[in-house]
C-alpha cells in the first residue's frame, strides 16, 4: 500500500505551500508521456478549482495522441509570468524538466517535487515521492483528495490517463488494489476508459507505423536482450514511444533497449525488463532513472558506442542478478 495516505505530513506540507500560493508553476518532463501530460493537466485543473492560476508547461509539445486530455491546450513552452511556487511532475531529477532555469530549486521559489520514480533525488523542498505508487498521476490524486478537492469529469479524464499509460492498461506490477479503486473512483467521476485506451494506447500514426518497421528490421538479440536502433534520419519522425515496451514481449528476453540518436551526438537510450528483473540502476549508472522494469538515460556519443557502452553494462548486471536469483531459490525454505 502506498504511504501517501491519510494525514501524512509531507502531503499536509504540499498542501500548505499550493494553498499559500498564487502563480504556481507546474512542469512535467521534456518528452511527455501519459502520466506526465495528465498529472500536469489534473494538477493544473485542481488549482483553477481553487482560485489559482497555475501555469502548465512543458520544454517539448504535447504528443498527438495525447491531444485529446483536457487541457492539453494549455500547456506552454515558455514560462515569463510571475511565479512564486515551482510543481515538479514526474520528473526524477532537476534537468529532466529541461529549458527552465531560473525555476531551479536553487533559487528563492519552494519546489514541490511529485515523483514515483525509484530513482528520484528528492531535489525538492517538499518531496512528495512514492516508488510504490503506479503512476505520478495516482499520487496527485492523493494530494487532491488530501485537500478534499472534488473531482470532476475533466480532472478525471486527466488522472485516469496517467494511470492507465504508466500502467500500460493496467498491467505493470506496481498496479494494486489501491491503484484500481482510485481508477474506479476516476470512472465514477466521468473519465472514459474505453477513450484512453483507444487513444493512448491502441492508435498509432501511419508514420509511427513505418518508424517502428524500420526499427524493428534492426532488432538483434543475445544473451536474453534485445535491441532496435533509430538512426538520426529516422528519429527526426515521431513515433518511436512504446517500442521498448513492444520489444520486451520478445519470447525468451529479460530486457530491451532501444537507442535513439539525435542532434549533437546525443543518444536516447529506452529501456524495459522482464518481471523479476530491474533496469532503474542500468540507467541510474548512465545518470538516468526510471523505475525497476522502465527506465531510460541520455549519452553523449556515436550510436555505435553508446550501444556498446549500454548493452556491456545492461548484460553484465543482468548477469549478476540471475546469479543473484539463482541463490535466492537454491535457499531452503
């Protein structure tokens, strides 16, 4: 169960610092997914309900198939307003956030930071972090309720979208009882299911389609991880979100990676695993994060030496944690 219940201090902390505020500053994650759209917009609405006026932004745009969340619209690039609260969503350090500056936790303005990466640095002044939770969307849920903020069919439709990408339709093993009653409490509220899943989760673009084709005519596997690479002339297409969770339903895989190249000698590196395997330290090492079973990290280099730099780590620890499971199940009971 996740501690993120009842009076919990740090959750009666977030919420004195967001009632004394007037022009909060909510940011997400560069490259959103799901629950960074949807815990920015869900937050953002929340704030509106108190007579704030939160200012939702983003270093990148707001992926297509994430256009119909309410709100979506609102979201901004550039942040040059007044500001005199900073909500960090989803993001596991500082510079995930990406062009923003003089928002920085080294300044004057309090951070709330709402996270449920394991690897989160707690680079807040307030840390509102739960790695057990299934989403970042599920613990604003639990601010809002923490606040008694009523929900509604739009702030609804915003959580129950963060929820169910993170969870990848509720199939992650993070997902808990408590996880699907807040689902449950969202559809009552008025959030589609049925809209989210065919939105977020079933349509992809004719040109993600072609990405993905070419990626795949790149897969390689050995010693139980597989690997697609995206060349720069591809990547400039977008397209490529979920095609390491795709990768990892490879039969006889304990992990997938896929290598993103981009502009200035910089390479995106995706990764999955495995139930029982964990991938968050891989990424960690690289100076990324994520959680057990998704993960990511950015490095400076070619594609081809980043590969080897990547894939020479990720089989050696998985190595060590068969090792490690071997001798756990060779114990007597």
């Amino acid at each position: 169960m996740s501690f993120l219940t009842g009076k919990n201090p740090t959750l009666q902390q977030a919420s004195q610092l967001i009632r004394s505020s007037c022009y909060p500053v909510l940011l997400c994650h560069v490259d959103p997914d799901g629950d960074a759209i949807g815990s920015l917009t869900g937050l953002g609405r929340a704030l509106h309900h108190l007579g704030r006026q939160p200012v939702l932004a983003c270093a990148d745009p707001v992926p297509s198939d994430l256009g119909f969340v309410p709100g979506s619209e609102l979201i901004v690039q550039r942040v040059d307003g007044p500001c005199d609260l900073v909500i960090s969503l989803d993001c596991s350090e500082w510079s995930r956030v990406g062009h923003f500056p003089h928002l920085s936790p080294a300044g004057d303005i309090p951070l709330i930071n709402i996270d449920h990466h394991v690897t989160n640095l707690g680079f807040g002044t307030v840390n509102l972090v739960d790695a057990l939770a299934s989403s970042t969307a599920e613990i604003v849920f639990r601010l809002l309720e923490a606040m008694t903020i009523p929900l509604d069919k739009d702030l609804a439709m915003c959580l129950l979208t963060g929820i169910v990408t993170d969870t990848r339709g509720f199939r992650t093993s993070n997902v808990t009882i408590e996880t699907m009653e807040v689902a449950l409490r969202l559809m009552r509220a008025g959030a589609s299911l049925r809209v989210i899943t065919q939105q977020a989760l079933d349509r992809r673009s004719v040109s993600a389609m072609r990405l993905w084709g070419a990626a795949l005519a790149t897969a390689q596997i050995d010693e139980r991880v597989i690997w697609a690479v995206i060349p720069l002339d591809l990547s400039r297409a977008t397209g490529n979100a979920g095609l390491a969770s795709f990768l990892i339903s490879a039969e006889g895989t304990d992990a997938a990676a896929v290598f993103v190249e981009r502009e200035r000698g910089r390479v995106e590196v995706g990764l999955r695993a495995a139930p029982g395997f964990d991938v968050a330290q891989v990424a960690l090492r690289f100076g990324g994060g994520g959680h057990a079973m998704a993960a990511g990290c950015a490095l400076q280099g070619s594609l081809e030496e980043v590969q080897e730099q990547v894939l020479a780590v990720l089989q050696a620890n998985l190595a060590r944690q068969r090792l490690t499971y071997a001798g756990r199940d060779s114990q007597p009971q």
